[in-house]
C-alpha cells in the first residue's frame, strides 16, 4: 500500500497510526481491538489504520481480522430462533473468535486463516483470510470487545488494547440504515431493523464505552483521540 501523502504522526490518523505502531513496541505481535456501536465506524477506522501501517511499516507488517466472520450462520440462528436478531452479542461465536485471537498471539511464526464475511449473502465464509507469520500487529474489530460476559472476556484477555470508537448517533443511525439498503433490505424495514434491532446492541455497547483503553472521536474533521 502507499499513498503521495507524508506521514505526520502528529495530527489525524497519523496520530492513531503511530500509537498502534507503538503498541507494538518489541513484542512480536499484539492484537489491537477497536470496539464501538453498529455504524460507528469501526471497519472504517480499521482499514484506515491497516493502510497507514502499512505505509509506514510495510504492508506485511500489518494485518485486519473482522470479528464478522463469526457470525453464526443462517442455519444455526433458524435452529435457536434468533434470526430476527442478528448481530445481538449470543448470534456470534464468541469463544471460537477468542480462540483466534488467543493463536495469533501466541502462534506468531504459524500462518493463522481465519474466517470473513460476505455482505452481499450475509455469511460467514470460512478461511478467507489469512495472518502471515510477518505481521507484528493485527487489527480486530466488532461491537462486543469490551462486554463483561465471561466469553467476551476472553476475546478481551487477547488484546494489547481497545480502542472505542464514537462520533455523533443520529449520523451513526444514517449510515446504518444505508448499509442496509445497500445489501438488500427496503428503506422501511432498514429503518425498523435499526430501531429495534442495532439500536438495542448500541445501548449493550455504550454501556461499557467507559472500560476502553482509550475513545477515537469520528468526527467531521477526521479521526481523533478524546483525552
């Protein structure tokens, strides 16, 4: 990856790139999560810090495994009648996602494959990604990093850090409701999916916003560290 821009580690997110590379420090690898409500914008801030990383430090040098691939399966959430909701903290398999992290720190010199998603079907599909042995830092995101249940914990206990992310609801909303256009859903049941579905896994995750390591602000002017 590169880019015409200079790397300032002083403003924007060069500022979170330099703190994630930093978090690295001389350990051989660490795990970076970055947790937030639906929408909030935690794929985005994950990929942005996957390319300055990489622009940095060498695009091997870093790595990005979404917690969405352990979403359980259509077939699994019909058999426990939690289709309807989909995306709540018990459709995910959180033990299998804390066994990957749990290997990707300790497994460094080990290629790791770990499962991606596909939007369009709305699918976990299994070893799409791979971490190579020459990653010293992974990025991980998902709404449900810092959730005090047992299982949750133990994804948590893999990471160096957790990064949460906030910025203002009402866009956070907007852009929920376009997601979910885009991939199939009519504007008015998108519009009720996020009243009753992401607005009640926004308040679970809210709740725990306090226990991250630090906040990032999306913001109009970019991202930024709060404090």
């Amino acid at each position: 990856m590169s880019s015409s821009a200079p790397f300032d580690p002083a403003t924007g997110i060069d500022a979170l790139v330099a703190a994630a590379v930093d978090l690295v420090g001389d350990r051989r690898r660490v795990v970076l999560g970055i947790a937030g409500a639906p929408g909030a914008g935690k794929t985005t801030l994950a990929e942005a810090l996957v390319r300055g990383v990489a622009r940095a430090e060498g695009a091997d040098w870093v790595a990005h495994v979404p917690m969405d691939g352990f979403h359980l399966a259509d077939v699994q959430l019909d058999r426990l009648g939690s289709r309807s909701r989909k995306g709540a903290p018990d459709t995910f398999d959180a033990e299998g996602y804390a066994a990957l992290l749990r290997r990707l720190v300790d497994e460094p010199e080990s290629w790791v494959y770990a499962p991606g998603f596909e939007r369009t079907l709305e699918q976990p599909l299994a070893a799409a990604m791979v971490v190579q042995p020459a990653a010293r830092l992974v990025v991980t995101e998902g709404n449900y990093l810092l959730l005090p249940e047992e299982r949750w914990q133990r994804a948590r206990a893999a990471l160096a850090q957790v990064w949460f992310v906030t910025g203002d609801d009402a866009l956070r909303r907007s852009r929920l409701v376009e997601r979910h256009v885009t991939f199939g859903k009519e504007p008015d049941a998108a519009d009720t999916w996020v009243k009753q579905t992401d607005e009640a896994n926004a308040a679970l995750v809210a709740a725990v916003a306090h226990t991250a390591d630090r906040i990032v602000v999306n913001g109009p002017s970019g991202w930024s560290f709060r404090g």
